[in-house]
C-alpha cells in the first residue's frame, strides 16, 4: 500500500492524508500533543485508537519526562513477562493446547513460535555448557592398536602383539608391523599419506586431500581432547545449537509426510516442531536446575534434596512421551490408535535423525578444533 492509496472504507480527506507539517525549532512538544492526538502524527490519519489503523504508529510521543519514558519500558517488559508465563502453562500442561490455539488465531496472549524456541534453546544450551564441567574419557582405541577405521576384512589377520605366537613374530616376510599408539588403520595397514591414503572413488581432489589433512592432523586433536576434555566439550556446545534448529524443518517434514493426508501447510507442522522442542528445552532445563541445586545442597546424595530431585526427575522424563503422543492427538485430531501408531514411527524417525544430526555435530567439532 502506497501512501497515495486510501485504505478501504475510509473517508479521509486530502488535508488528513496529508504529511505532517514540519515540527518547529522548539523540541518540546506541548502537553495537549503528549496527551493524544487527534490524527496519527505520522500519516495524518484520523485515530479510532491508540494505534493508527492505516500505518500501524501508536498515539505516543517519545518526547517526554524520562520517569515516563521508564514507565513505558517496565510495562512492555512486565507484559512480555506475563506472556511469557500464559505461554508457559499450556507449554507444559496442555500438550498440544498451544498449537492448536496459535492455530486458530489466538495468538496475541503467547509467545511466537519461534521466539519460544530460540529463548529455551539459549536458555537450556547456555545453562548446560556452564553446569557441564565433568571429565570426559576420551577412547581413541585399544592401546597399540591405533583408531582402526574401514571393514574387517574376513581372513585372519596375523597377531602382531608381545602375546603373539613366537614364529609368526619370527616370519620377516608375513609379520605385520605393529602399529604406533598414535597410527590410524586404513584397511588392513597403517595410514601414510603417500603410501596408504584415503581415497574415495569420483570425489574431486580437494575433498580427498581435505580428509586426509584431517586424517593426518586428529592423532595431535585427540592427544589435546585427553589432557583437556573441555576443548571438545566447548566445541559441541558451539555446534550443537545450530544443528539441532537446522534439524527442525527436517522434524516438520516428518510431520508432513507421517500426516500427508491431514490437509495441512507445512508452516502448521512446523509450529507443532517448535512447540514441542521448547517444551523439552523446558523439561531439560527443570532437570538440569534440580540436579544442580540437589548437589549444591546434598554433595554426599544421601539427604532428601537429592531424594526430591531424582523423584522430580522420574516424573518430568516419564512426562515427556506421554506428552508428545497427547499433543498429537490434540493437534491432528485423529483416533487414538491411528496417533500411538504415527507417534511410533515419528518417534522411531525422530531419534534416527537426531542420532545423525548429533553425530554429525560431535564430528564437525572434532574437524573445527
């Protein structure tokens, strides 16, 4: 809509589509101005309210005393708060009442979707890099054998160890080399870069010599990973948040595809991903708050903290599919046993896909240490 176009219905005249005149040389604008206006002081249009129906500018001017000013921002912070909390018991308590209402156009009382889902996202993920400082063991392999990477082979492979039998350790010619604590078995031998590469058949070049950097540079990571654990730790945290909101319009396909025939738009499936990860960031983050104040205030686990914790955490895990399969029959609306059967195989889908999504994080941290 241009701002020579009127809006349907109205009868403005020329002089209230007209621009605002230019404000004087004085910035203080007098109080019958601060008060309300008449006509939006932005388009000229008459006001039937607080907000101007043709432009969209609210009836308030920001030229005023500061304690105003302060007023007005306590108000849109306590207000996303109360939001927030509207938002927060059907999160919680009415699987599926959230979607389902921000479907049918009650959506000014909630937070948006997405909204929601970056605030617990970066809530959960913030809070669980900083209670994360636990040690992590690092296996690499058995020791002096290497990282065997590819498929055993089905013959024997000859023994190679101090165990092994006195003459094929004798033979010269048929006794293999044992490997170096560090070595990455390629097949059968040891990786070399000249002698025994990774190449993979119709990949360019560039990407062979990419793994084979990696190959050449992760004895030296894996060496850092074990004497500091944090690095990789860290480096999932980094990853892992973009993975996972990258994996949501992959969760809303498999809502689509599971309920091709519910006649719905994509953009409603993907609300219902938005929903319910929110939901579980909610849920992992009531777990990770109990456990941490439970070991704050009972470091032994003998006291009733850590009773009430290990209790709530029961109930809250035990709450989460229980949840999801309601908020499906909710949503979609279909029988009962037509929903256990879809929410199996979404469920059976889903943890498929984030295997590989973690997976594919936990790898990439690994190359971008």
């Amino acid at each position: 809509m241009t701002g020579s176009e009127k809006p349907p219905g109205s009868s403005i005249t020329a002089a209230q589509q007209a621009p605002a005149a230019a404000p004087k040389k004085s910035f203080t604008l007098p109080a019958r101005r601060l008060a309300g206006s008449p006509a939006c002081l932005n388009c000229g249009t008459e006001l039937k309210g607080p907000f101007c129906y043709y432009c969209g500018q609210p009836d308030k001017n920001l030229m005023r005393f500061f304690p105003a000013l302060l007023r007005d921002l306590l108000e849109d912070v306590i207000d996303l708060d109360s939001r927030f909390m509207r938002t927060l018991k059907p999160l919680l308590l009415h699987p599926g009442r959230l979607t389902r209402d921000y479907l049918d156009g009650r959506r000014f009382r909630y937070v948006p979707p997405l909204r929601l889902y970056i605030f617990t996202s970066m809530a959960f993920f913030i809070l669980a890099a900083m209670l994360t400082g636990e040690a992590i063991d690092i296996m690499a392999g058995e020791p002096g054998k290497g990282i065997q990477i590819g498929w055993k082979s089905d013959e024997p492979v000859e023994e190679t160890g101090q165990d092994a039998d006195e003459t094929a350790a004798g033979d010269d010619e048929t006794a293999v080399p044992e490997p170096d604590e560090d070595a990455i078995i390629i097949g059968d031998k040891p990786w070399d870069r000249e002698t025994n590469p990774v190449l993979i058949p119709r990949v360019p070049d560039f990407i062979n010599g990419w793994i084979n950097d990696e190959i050449e540079e992760s004895p030296q990571k894996a060496r850092e990973i074990e004497a500091n654990p944090g690095l990789i730790v860290e480096k999932v945290f980094d990853v892992l948040p973009v993975a996972v909101f990258v994996m949501l319009p992959l969760v809303a396909l498999l809502f689509k595809f599971w309920y091709l025939f519910a006649r719905k738009y994509y953009v409603e499936h993907l609300i219902h991903a938005l929903h319910n990860h929110a939901f579980l960031f909610v849920i992992f983050i009531l777990t990770l708050l109990a456990d941490s104040i439970a070991a704050t205030l009972d470091p032994g686990e003998t006291g009733n903290a850590s009773t009430v914790a290990s209790r709530l955490t029961i109930v809250l895990v035990a709450w989460i599919p229980l949840y999801l399969l309601i908020s499906l029959k909710t949503v979609y609306q279909q029988s009962w046993k037509m929903t256990v059967v879809k929410f199996s195989l979404i469920g059976f889908s889903y943890v498929l896909l984030l295997s590989l999504v973690t997976s594919a994080a936990v790898i990439t941290s690994f190359i971008l240490l």
